[in-house]
C-alpha cells in the first residue's frame, strides 16, 4: 500500500499560502471597510454570534484573572467541562464532559491555532490530549462549541470542542516569578518587538513542582514559544514553532483498603517508580484575508512527539514477585494541513455564506509499543507496533439569513481514514479502510426582546485506535476481532439564549446524543474492547452577571445522563458519566489598586460500576484569588487552591488490584487519586 506522500502533504498547503500572498498583494489595491469588533469584558458571547446555545468565545481577560492548579485547566473554562487529574502532572489531564468521561481527550476536541492536539492511537489512551506545552499567558481566546452540529470539526468532537488561539503580540513585556507550597516554583518571561513589518513574539517557561506526594513528584518542565506574524486582523500570517520537555515521577491511584487500614495515607504511593518523561516539538503557519467578498484560512503543522509512561495500576495481581508495572512508549511523526474558503453572496436576495473546507492529517508511530517493566527497567515485550494512519475531512456549509428573524446553518462532511499496521504480533499486521458521511443542521430564530432560539441536530463520529482495526488475536494469544474503524454518533439539541435581564446572559440546552459503540483502546492491557451502543441526554444552564464595570459572577449548571442502550446482563450505568456539575465564579477588578476572584466547582457522584451497585462520592473544591498592583507594572498575586482543604477525590474507579499479602485472586476495590490538600502560590509579575 503507498500512503499519501507527506511531501504533498506539506508542498499543499504552501502553494495555496504563497498563491493567497501573491491574492492578498492584489486585493490591497482595492478599498473595502469592514466595520471593527471590539472583545470588551470576560466573554464574546453576544446575541447574533452563536450557532447554538451551548456556544461561545472566552477573552484573554478571563483567563488571567481566573486561578488554575494545572494548565490543562484552561478546558475548564469552558462551561460545564471538569479538568481532574489520576497520575502525575506531566500526563495528560482527565475530563468531563456532557455526561461522558472523557478519559484524556477522546470525544472532545482540541486545537491550538488550528493544530489538533488530540493524539490518535496512542500509547495511552485514544485522543489523548496533553495540553502541558502551552503558556496561559500567550493564550488569546477560547473558542468553544458542544455537540456535532459543526462541518469543519470532525474527530473526537462528538461533545464538543476547544479551538485555542495565541496572541501574536503582547503590550508589553512579562516577567513573573512564582513560589508555592510543596516546593512549586514557576518562572515565565514572554515578549514581543516590531521586526521587518512583523512582530517577534518569545515566551518562556520553567516549572518545577514536588506535590504534597510522600513520593516527590519532582516535575522538571520546560515550554517555550517563538511566532513572527504580519500583516492586520484581517489580512495576515503568522509562523509558530513551539517546544516543550516534561520529566516526572507520579503518584498512581491508590486503593481505598490500604487508606482505610492505615497502610497508606492520602498522598501515599505503592510504587514509587512509576512516573513519565514526555516532549513535544512543533512548527506551524497560518495564513487568513477576511475582505467584503469571503474569507480564507489555511495552515500547515508538523510536529514531534515522545512518551515514555511507567504506571502500575493493579499492584502485585499478575506479578506477585516483581509488580505490575508496565511502559507504554511511543514515538511520534504528525503533519497535515486546514484550508478552507469563505464566500459573502446573496442568492434570490436572500444573504448567504457558502464556506468549503478540507483537512488532512498524517500521524507515523515508529512505534507504539507496550512493555513489562520492574522500576521502569523493561523485563519483556507485550506488543509493539509501526502505524501510519492517514485521514481526509472536506466539508462543505451554507448559511442563508431567510429572514430578519431566522436563519439556516446546513452542513455536510465526508471523511476518510487509511490505517496501516506492522505489528510485532504478525496476525495483527494488517491494512484497514473506513469513511463516514456527518450531515449537520441548525436553525436559528430571533431576536426577539435580546433572546434567541436554537434547535441543532448533527452527526459526528471517533476514530478507534488503529491496532484494534487490524487486530485478531490478543498479545496473551485469544482471538479476537477487529473493530470498527469509526464510531458514529448523532446529536440534537434545543436551546435559548438571553440578555433580557440587564447584564446578565443567560444559556439554556436541552440536549440527547447518541453513540453506536463507545470504542476504547485498553492500553493497560495491550488490547482493544468495544463497548455497547450508548444514549446521553441533559441539561445545561450557563449565566455571566456583570454586576458593575468592576465585579463579574459566573454561574454554570448541568445534569445529564448516561446509559447503555442495551443491557447484557452487567447493567445498563456507562462507569465514569458524569451527572451532575455546579460551578460559581466571582472575580473584581481595579478596586483601588486589588483584585480577586473565588471560583467553586462541584461534580457530582458516577456509577463505577454497571451496575450501580458502587459509585463514586462527589466532589467540591474552592480556589481563591487575590491581588495587589503596587504601580502600573508590578503586581502581587496570592492564589490558594482546596481553599476549604476538602479531603475528597480527583477521580475514583473500581477495579480487581493486589497488594502484598493478599489473596492471588486479588481485591475488587475503589481506587482514587486524592485532589491535592490546600495550596499557596504567590507571584509576582513586572511588566516591562
């Protein structure tokens, strides 16, 4: 088989960017004025800007006042949308969403300047999303969206997606230093300066944390930026290349029992060699021209990435001598490219958008592999593989204003995946194929007295890790079959957005999504398991108060469910869904010379088993904000983390693991990762 070549893949898009620089050149002899919006406040979410209810644009604003433990809890501004953490800080987060956990990633997607960051096949787990390379403060914006209503996103965004942008310049410069409890140190610097017509942006940043782990964590991470853009908001380029290196040790999920019995406190390890060293290096550019005519876009990305995750997660249950720690490697190659065009028309006098698009991605593992190891020493090989999966989206979308008080958004798109396996388990070698079609329709009504109305329907889908396509037997030799390719979903959703009250927005979502087969790579265990056919339904309540120029509240509310569609015998609860998530936010501003802000999240208990017959408890934890500006440059910032110090749990699961002593058979039991006690950090920041 002769997969798309990645010359092309790259040559591509660089045509179309110097074909649209030499049409950018041309088109500035013309006179065009479009009016200019300006982002004022926390949100963009005004009426007239949104597709759905459940939609919406955070500014840089928000982001900077708010406090975040991690960095991957910048999904967490999203509403609704829980960031929690099972293992060390280097690893990718866990997330919730819309009655779903997420795992790290898979059926929410991510992008960063149109890169995605959702890894498919991967050594972990499928559509793991680390988001540990970026610097929050170079973030411009949050873009997100719910549901598979949307043509130009296609994997992984049956709940929803994040699309995240950088600034291509800073006012000023910054410098912050940043020490906290358990040893956390932060230390950032980030620029920009005018160069040939361009601008010059750098950031770096080092962290060093040791966590309240009786086993230190002793987290050594380095990110850093450089992005050279030109041209204005409307005709411009910019060309990023990003780097990023993370070393760890982690404190794994513990079992309930051995808290229970005194063997292990909170913070406690069983072993203490489990732990991870992670890289990510990448290149991109971008070229867009808005003009009265339509709008361009397109990019092109290559990056690099590494993993090496040593974990141990059932103890002594099939190693009673050495353990059961187990390295999942792998190396990474990925490039592709966006483009996509915009025309502004009017049909019958009826005005209209017609927007087309095509995406490729090409991800090489050379390889992925999976290994028995004792203290991260590798004891033997379970499986490793060579894997080139390519895939092509095009999408197609109308939107016509049928009038003043309804529009249509009609969409279309096709994809198309290529999975190519050479596996050290020669009958899983193999080649697969697979397409989907994801039709997309949204109807808008109003305003009527500032509230619009939503009803949304769409089809989306997942890709299943590409070993499960091709697989027939397991690494312990038991046949088994291979998977489907891609995973459909379907979705539908009514909603209401409101300003009626004055400077409160209001969101409401009803919502139902359906999946035919909720796939999952087990990569514990080297082995592909599909689960049944699944139905998630719910509702989602998001307000913003801005009480005056100085005080903003926030308030979120969602409930959903999640059940199996049909029931084999274990019950019909899907383990880990999320039914119930509060969140509250408060935060002010240049009240003589303070700030602050208090933000509370609250998710509610999950079945862990088919059952029901064991569940979760739920979880509450506050963060808490203050700041002091000495002069116009230099300012004092106090964030404290578990404000309450609420003894409860990042995550729970329920599992068969041993510890020694034990039984052979094991101990069906609860495992949990604690959410860390109560934290200080204080920075300071000098703008220069």
């Amino acid at each position: 088989m002769t997969l798309f070549p990645w010359q092309s893949i790259l040559l591509t898009p660089l045509f179309l960017l110097a074909n649209m620089s030499i049409t950018s050149v041309a088109s500035s002899e013309e006179s065009i004025t479009l009016d200019t919006i300006a982002v004022i406040g926390n949100y963009d979410n005004g009426i007239g800007t949104s597709d759905t209810a459940s939609e919406g644009i955070v500014t840089r604003k928000l982001i900077e006042n708010r406090p975040a433990l991690r960095t991957g809890e910048l999904l967490e501004f999203v509403p609704n949308l829980i960031v929690s953490q099972h293992s060390g800080n280097g690893k990718a987060n866990q997330y919730y969403l819309r009655g779903f956990n997420l795992d790290h990633g898979t059926d929410f997607a991510t992008f960063v300047d149109g890169v995605p960051v959702n890894m498919r096949t991967h050594a972990h787990g499928q559509g793991y999303t680390d988001l540990n390379f970026l610097i929050p403060e170079l973030v411009q914006e949050i873009k997100y969206k719910k549901g598979p209503y949307f043509a130009e996103l296609g994997d992984f965004a049956s709940a929803g997606a994040a699309q995240m942008q950088l600034v291509n310049q800073l006012p000023k410069g910054l410098a912050s230093v940043t020490f906290g409890s358990y040893d956390y140190q932060r230390y950032l610097l980030a620029n920009s300066s005018e160069i040939a017509d361009g601008n010059l942006l750098y950031g770096l940043e080092i962290n060093r944390n040791n966590g309240p782990w009786q086993n230190e964590e002793n987290l050594k991470k380095l990110s850093g930026v450089l992005r050279y853009s030109g041209g204005t908001a409307l005709d411009g380029f910019n060309i990023t290349a990003m780097a990023y290196h993370n070393q760890w040790d982690a404190a794994d999920q513990i079992p309930l029992r051995a808290l229970q019995s005194n063997a292990l406190n909170r913070f406690g390890t069983i072993d203490a060699t489990d732990g991870g060293e992670s890289s990510r290096y990448s290149i991109s550019a971008a070229r867009y021209q808005h003009d009265s005519a339509g709008v361009f876009e397109a990019n092109v990305y290559a990056l690099r990435s590494k993993l090496d995750l040593y974990s141990n997660f059932t103890y002594f249950l099939n190693n009673p001598v050495d353990g059961d720690q187990f390295n999942q490697n792998e190396h990474r190659t990925t490039l592709g490219f966006n483009v996509a065009k915009t025309w502004f028309n009017d049909m019958f006098g009826l005005p209209m958008q017609n927007k087309i698009g095509l995406q490729t991605r090409y991800d090489d593992l050379s390889p992925v592999a999976l290994f028995n190891t004792v203290a991260t020493q590798r004891t033997s090989l379970i499986r490793s593989d060579k894997v080139r999966e390519l895939s092509h989206g095009l999408f197609a979308e109308n939107s016509t204003q049928w009038h003043e008080k309804f529009r249509s958004v009609l969409g279309m798109r096709y994809d198309e995946y290529d999975f190519d396996v050479d596996s050290s388990i020669t009958a899983n070698s193999g080649h697969a194929k697979d397409h989907i079609t994801s039709p997309k329709l949204s109807l808008i009504f109003g305003p009527w007295v500032g509230t619009e109305f939503f009803i949304n329907y769409g089809q989306g889908f997942h890709s299943n890790d590409a070993r499960g396509t091709t697989q027939k037997v397991l690494p312990n030799g038991d046949p088994a079959a291979a998977v489907t390719p891609l995973a459909a979903s379907r979705g539908s959703e009514i909603g209401i957005r409101t300003e009626i009250i004055p400077n409160l927005q209001s969101s409401l979502a009803f919502w139902q999504l359906h999946l035919d087969s909720e796939l999952l790579y087990i990569g514990d265990a080297g082995e592909t398991e599909p689960t049944r056919a699944s139905k998630r339904k719910g509702i989602e309540w998001s307000n913003h108060y801005i009480a005056n120029d100085w005080l903003l509240f926030d308030f979120d509310l969602a409930l959903s469910q999640a059940r199996y569609r049909s029931n084999d015998g274990s019950g019909r609860y899907i383990p880990g869904s999320l039914g119930r998530v509060i969140a509250f936010g408060g935060s002010f501003n240049n009240l003589n010379q303070w700030s602050g802000a208090l933000q509370l999240r609250h998710f509610g208990p999950r079945p862990l088993v088919e059952n029901n017959s064991v569940r979760s408890n739920s979880t509450t934890v506050a963060y808490a904000r203050v700041g002091y500006q000495f002069t116009a440059s230099t300012k004092l910032t106090l964030d404290v983390f578990n404000l309450f110090n609420r003894k409860q749990s990042d995550i729970d699961y329920f599992y068969t693991s041993r510890l020694n002593g034990e039984a052979a058979e094991g101990v069906d039991d609860i495992h949990f990762h604690p959410v860390e006690p109560i934290t200080a950090r204080l920075t300071l920041s000098h703008q220069f």
